[in-house]
C-alpha cells in the first residue's frame, strides 16, 4: 500500500511542543507547591497535554501501518521504530532517576527503588508503587505504557494481516467495555482498560479522514481549534460538554484536527524554530521531572522564590536543556540503537527498505 502522505506534519510537530509545554508547567506548579510555596495553586492543564500526545500518536500510527506491509515482515519493522523510538532515552533516563533513587532518596520522593519496580519500569509492565499509582520510577513514563500497549496491538493486527487500524480500534473498545463487566484489580488491567486508549482510536479516525482528503478546511479548523482549546482549559463554550467518557474530553481531539487545517506559511523561519521544537518535545518530556525540581530548590536557595520568577526560569531551561539532549544525546542515541539491533529484527538491510 502506498500512503499519501508523509508521517511527519509541521503542525502536529508543533501541536506536540505544544502539549510537552503545558504538561511541563503543570509540572513546574506543582513543583513550587511541594518543594517552595504550599500556598501557589497546581494548575492541572498540562494533563490535557497527555491526551493530545495520545490522539497525535493515534495519528501517527495510522499512517506508519498505511506505509508497510501488513504481514510479519511489516509488522517486524513497525516495532522495530518504535522500540528504537521509545526506549533508548527512556532507559537512559530511567537509569539516572534510579541511580538518584538510591544514592540520594531523600530527592526522591514518590519512588521507592524496589528491585521488581526497577524492573518493571525498564520493560514498561504496569505495577502499583507505594503511594497506589500505576507509575514506572520515571514517573512520566506512565503514559508509554499506554503506548506501548497500542504499538503491540497494533502489531498484531498486522501480523495477522488485517487493517491494523481496525483490529486496534476493537481490540481497545473491547478492552474498555471489558472493564465495565469486570473491574480491573492489576495494574496491566487498568492500564488496559483505561478511556485514555480511546484517544489513540480518535487520533486514527483523523489520520483516515486526512489522507482521504477529509481533513477539515480552514474556516472550520480555526474554530475547531479555539473551541477545543476552550473545552481544555475548562470552558463549555456555546454549552458545549466536552467531557463525554469519564475524564476524556473531546477538546483534545478537537485540538489536534484543528491543527491539521492550519499549516504555517507565513514565517517560515519561525515555523522551522517551533518545528525544531516538536522535534525535542519527548526530550522535554522525559527530562523535565530531573530537571525541573532541582532548578525550584536551587532558585529557592538563592531567595529568588518567586513563583512567577521560577516558573519562567524552570520553563526556560528545561526547553533549552531538552533541545540539547535531543541533538547531543537522543538523536545519536537512536541511530545507534537501531544499527544495533538491525542485526537482532532483521537479515539485510534491504528489510528496512519501506
């Protein structure tokens, strides 16, 4: 099958910078309240970034399996990028959280470095920590649970050679309607049932939309996206609900089609920086839980605590510092990776030809 489009759009590339912000501000809130100021509000916003990222990677997805072949061969080489995407900078990171843990565990303070957790967290299984959360020691890396258990069923469909979007889509409805008739008890059950997989199914049914040529127009996307982002923020615009499954809100889907309609013409040179941007949003998102809280303590040490203060300085840094990572560390971490383990999914390079 021959896709239509390329897997990379400039403005979901955005649209991801995007939601690594403002789920890196929630996070920057929430440090200064722990660790500075109980008295500063947490703004929970940033936890709308984490479903977008679902209906991006829906998205994403749909074209990745429109581009191979669904058979072994195919499906061999769609887990092969995303194994060799997710998990490098993953492990490294899940190694200095980990080495923190147990040399200085008074930094540390919502994981216990249990020898089982360690382990779980670098094959990314489910398990309950001590505060009852279903969270790896990297604590963000709770969302690739969720991502990895699409990218597996997803890889089974195309073993099986069937659409790959439509076994997903009922394997991960069946899953969540399951967990109405038995209500998980394990960590995977959970993980496996949660609405949150609905969005990788909404991201899919807008990636089919657009490479049809479905995709919405201009005139409709603006307000698709500036409804949506109302429905994120909390407001129900024209009485609109926008929370329909539980605490899936339709403004996240909303975003991400809105996005698809506008394509940034106009400044080239700053739709290239914001693009550079996406590029780094998984170093933004792996490396600001380290980062962030040590650049609260030490601002705070120096007696510049304030809030507003902090939270510009942390955001800045952590963007900056994360560009870095991506072009000095998880880029050429990657491609080495994928050199090394050619040799353990494929025979000849020829295989990676798609």
């Amino acid at each position: 099958m021959e896709a239509t489009y390329s897997l990379r759009n400039d403005s979901l590339q955005i649209l991801r910078f995007v939601a690594a912000a403002i789920v890196l501000l929630t996070h920057l809130t929430f440090y200064i309240h722990e660790r500075v100021d109980p008295g500063v509000a947490v703004w929970h916003g940033g936890e709308y970034g984490v479903q977008i990222f679902f209906v991006i990677s829906g998205f994403v997805m749909y074209l990745s399996g429109a581009k191979l072949s669904w058979n072994t061969q195919g499906a061999k080489l769609f887990l092969f990028r995303r194994v060799t995407r997710i998990f490098p900078l993953y492990w490294l990171v899940t190694t200095v959280k980990v080495a923190v843990a147990l040399s200085v565990p008074a930094v540390v303070l919502h994981n216990a470095p249990e020898p089982m957790r360690i382990l779980a967290s670098y094959v990314l299984f489910p398990m309950f920590n001590p505060e009852g959360e279903i969270r790896p020691m990297h604590g963000v890396g709770w969302t690739l649970l969720h991502e990895m258990m699409f990218y597996y069923i997803f890889t089974i469909g195309m073993m099986l050679r069937v659409s790959p979007f439509i076994f997903s889509t009922v394997v991960i409805v069946s899953m969540y309607a399951l967990g109405f008739v038995w209500p998980p008890q394990a960590a995977w059950a959970f993980v496996c049932t949660s609405e949150l997989n609905l969005l990788f199914v909404a991201g899919m049914v807008l990636s089919a939309l657009y490479q049809a040529h479905r995709a919405p127009p201009l005139a409709v996307g603006v307000p698709l996206l500036l409804i949506g982002g109302a429905g994120l923020l909390g407001w129900e615009p024209f009485g609109i609900p926008f929370t329909l499954v539980r605490e899936h809100n339709v403004g996240a889907v909303m975003v991400a089609a809105g996005a698809l309609s506008w394509q940034m013409t106009a400044w080239p040179g700053l739709r290239r920086r914001l693009v550079a941007l996406g590029d780094s949003s998984y170093s933004l998102y792996l490396l600001h839980p380290i980062l962030a809280p040590g650049i609260c303590l030490v601002l705070a040490k120096l007696h510049a605590s304030s809030p507003p203060l902090i939270l510009i300085i942390g955001f800045t840094a952590c963007v900056i510092a994360a560009k870095l990572l991506y072009r000095l560390i998880e880029n050429p971490l990657n491609n080495w990776v994928k050199g090394q383990l050619e040799k353990v999914f494929f025979r000849s390079k020829s295989a990676l030809i798609a």
